[in-house]
C-alpha cells in the first residue's frame, strides 16, 4: 500500500469516527431535550398537586370552589401519568362528593353554602352536570382499568357511560347528539359547547356498551363541530374557528347565537379545547374529518404570522377580544400546528411554552391558574405522544364485558 493509499485510508477512518461522535452527540442532545420535556410533565404534575390539589382528601380546588371539570382533569392527568394513588384519591373524593344519588353523573358545582358548611352548590345550580367533565371522568375511569387492571374501575366507568347516554345524550333531527348537561332533553332550543365534544371517549364508551348508538353521536360531533366553524353565527361571518357556545334548534338543526349574554360564540377559554380534542382523536383512531376539521384553523397560522402572537381570545369573525397571551390556548393551538405548520408548533414550543417552565424549581415560573396549568399539560403532554390509550390496547372486546 503506498502513502496516498494510506493517507486516504486514515482521512476516511476520521471521517467516520468523527462523523459516528457528531451523530452520537446529536442523538444525546435529541434524547437529552427528550428526557427533558418528560420529565417536565411529571415535575409540573407533582407541582400542580401542591398548587391546586388537596392530597389529604382528593379535591381539585379553584379559588376555593371545586368542579366535577376539575376532578376529571386530575384524574386524566393521574392515569396519563402512572400515579395511581392520586388517582384513587381524587375518585374517592369525587364519587363520595359529587356523584348524584339516583344516578351515576356528578353534580358540577361543590364549594361553601350560604349556611357555612359545604357541599353541592344546589342554590346555583351546581346540582346540574356537565357532559365534558362526565365524559372525562368516564374515560379516565377505562383508562385506569386499561392501565392497572381493577375491574370496578371497569364497572364504575359503564354506570357512567349509561348514565351519559340516559340524560346527557339528546336527540336533534332524530340524531343523537351529545348535549351540554342532564336539563336539556326537554328543551326546543340547546345551547351546545362544541369544547365538550370528544370523539374519542364516544369510541372507548362503544366498546363497553354496546346498547347505544355511540358511534352516531361520534359522526354528530363531528357534523356539529363542522357547521359551526363555517356558520356566521349572527355574525358578519365566522373566520373558521370553533365557538365557545352555539345554539341549535331541535326540530330543524339550525345554528345561531345564544341567547344567553353570558354564553358568547368567541373562540375563547373554552373553544381553545376544541383543537386538542380533535387532535387527540386523529392520534388515536386517525379519523380522516379530524384531519379536515384541524385544516381549517389555518386562521392560526393567519394569526401568528399577522401579529407574531396568538390572542388568548378572538370574536367568531376573527377580531382580537381579549389582547394578550395565554399559555393554554398556545398549547391546545400545537394540535393543529403539529400537523400543519411544524415551524409554527417550533417556535411556539420555544418562544411562547417552554419558556414558562422553570428547570431549577421544576415548576411553572409564575403559578397559573388550576385550569391554565391543566391545559398547558395537556397540549404538551399531546405534542410529545405521551397520552396513550391503554383501552385501545386491551386484546379484544370480550375484555370489557
């Protein structure tokens, strides 16, 4: 072999060698960010139960009121992070607290009465339920019978789902669709959350009762949330995001604005949801009109490359309603940006999100709100694939009977 030859041969070796130790080291640089973020979920899940949870009883506390909305997030978040002890907790705190008596559905108010004790905030209305928070609760129910194998977790979550479909459940057109609460059915006009809607749970609810049309309300979800991104809602016109509310007329299906001041059709602190429920179906069951509905929240992509920023709110036509940022309607917004605009979910992750979190104190650098802080975790805990579905993964059907 001569010099050249050897020359040569060495110049490849290095080039290998080094080229191995730059692809290594990008590699634990990629794991290192990875761990990183993880880790960032379970530290803000330990925070989080310091700021908004009581661990001697189990309650989710929100200025000194709880919610069954509450209670159901504390228990996604338990199952979704493997603490079971949370979990059995916050159920405990929650059946024996909020569950009705003559059925299985929570009561959604819980706080001080006007004599000083407390219990249902019956006097407001809080005896009434809300079919988000009953949803949630059902689900985290299969999810923890999915992930720790207790068959009363299983038969608790079916009293639920019965429940769900006996008096939250209506019909619209002959259809059923999923409504906001147990006062409805009776009514020719509803007020509906598309926030609540949840396909997903809808298709876990199928596979442990097989007596109602589960299915169906899957397909109205997705008709409801469609025609209200695309109807004016009263308006000048709608720029193709969800509202916080929508009336709908029973007996023609018919869309408009509530009536209701206090329920408005902006893209607000409730309709921030609808994108992370939507995506959280498309990464569980790849449904081809969840796909499509996230599309058409490219008034995101609009937004941020306008203005630099996301508003924590907009009016139904577009308009900013309430001028500065929230770190939880960036987080829900990464379900349409994950699959639309990566730059855009980039940068949000980096510029709006990350930085909140404080690695020395493993904590949110500034304390949020218990609602806030629950959907910051939900859309990264979404962004980073860390929400599985542990009753998908059950081997068949005659599991859950």
């Amino acid at each position: 072999m001569n010099r050249r030859t050897v020359i040569a041969a060495l110049v490849a070796l290095l080039a290998v060698a080094f080229g191995s130790a730059a692809f290594l080291g990008a590699r634990h640089v990629v794991l290192a960010r990875a761990r990183s973020r993880m880790d960032m979920l379970a530290a803000t899940w330990e925070d989080y139960k310091s700021a908004h949870w009581d661990r001697l009883t189990g309650r989710t506390l929100d200025r000194g009121r709880t919610t069954s909305e509450g209670q159901s997030y504390t228990l996604l978040r338990a199952v979704w992070q493997g603490d079971r002890p949370a979990f059995e907790k916050t159920w405990q705190w929650t059946r024996e607290n909020l569950q009705h008596r003559s059925d299985h559905l929570f009561s959604w108010l819980f706080g001080r009465k006007q004599d000083g004790t407390e219990g249902v905030l019956a006097e407001v209305r809080g005896d009434t339920t809300a079919s988000d928070a009953d949803s949630d609760i059902a689900l985290a129910l299969l999810l923890a019978y999915g992930r720790w194998g207790e068959r009363d977790h299983l038969a608790q979550a079916k009293d639920v789902i019965r429940d769900i479909w006996k008096f939250e459940v209506l019909e619209v057109r002959g259809r059923p669709y999923m409504g906001p609460d147990d006062q409805s059915r009776g009514r020719a006009f509803v007020n509906f959350n598309p926030s609540y809607l949840a396909p997903y749970s809808y298709r876990c609810f199928a596979r442990v009762d097989r007596q109602h049309d589960w299915p169906a309300v899957v397909d109205t979800s997705y008709d409801l949330l469609d025609r209200s991104l695309s109807s004016p809602l009263g308006g000048t016109g709608s720029a193709g995001i969800p509202p916080d509310w929508v009336r709908v007329d029973r007996a023609t299906g018919d869309l408009s604005a509530p009536a209701d001041p206090g329920r408005t059709t902006d893209y607000g602190w409730d309709a921030i949801r609808t994108a992370w429920r939507v995506g959280l179906d498309l990464r569980w069951n790849q449904d081809p009109r969840a796909r499509q509905l996230l599309e058409r929240l490219s008034f995101l992509t609009r937004a941020m490359a306008s203005d630099g920023k996301l508003h924590a709110s907009y009016r139904h036509d577009g308009g900013v309603k309430e001028p500065y940022e929230s770190g939880a309607a960036y987080a829900c917004s990464l379900a349409y940006f994950d699959v639309f605009d990566r730059a855009g979910a980039d940068s949000i992750l980096r510029t709006k999100l990350l930085p909140l979190y404080d690695a020395d104190k493993h904590a949110w650098k500034n304390p949020m709100t218990y609602y806030a802080d629950n959907w910051v975790w939900f859309g990264l805990a979404l962004h980073e694939g860390r929400l599985r579905s542990w009753i998908r993964d059950l081997p068949s059907d005659s599991d859950l009977e």
